[in-house]
C-alpha cells in the first residue's frame, strides 16, 4: 500500500507502534488503493538497472 495512503492516519511521531496502527486502520477504509507484489524477476531486473 503507497505510504502517502497510509501518512494521514498516523498520529504524531512516528514508530514501529504507531506506524503499524495506522496501516491497520487504513487497511479497514474500503476506498483504500493496494500496490501490487513484485515478482524476483522483477526486483533483480530493477536492481540492475536502477532509475534515473
């Protein structure tokens, strides 16, 4: 999930605590846009040609 979807629910400093909690709360809204998983394939590919 983009972290600019999550970053409105998290309340004050951030935390592994705190972060956690607003990815869970964010999770539950059902207009909430996922980012798909990439393959191997596609991590090694991007690991060797790194953007610009």
């Amino acid at each position: 999930m983009p972290a600019k979807c999550v970053r409105p629910y998290s309340k004050r400093q951030k935390n592994d605590f705190r972060g956690t909690e607003a990815i869970a709360e964010a999770v539950q809204r059902p207009t909430m846009k996922f980012v798909a998983a990439k393959s191997f394939e596609q991590l090694d590919l991007e690991a060797l040609h790194p953007r610009a």
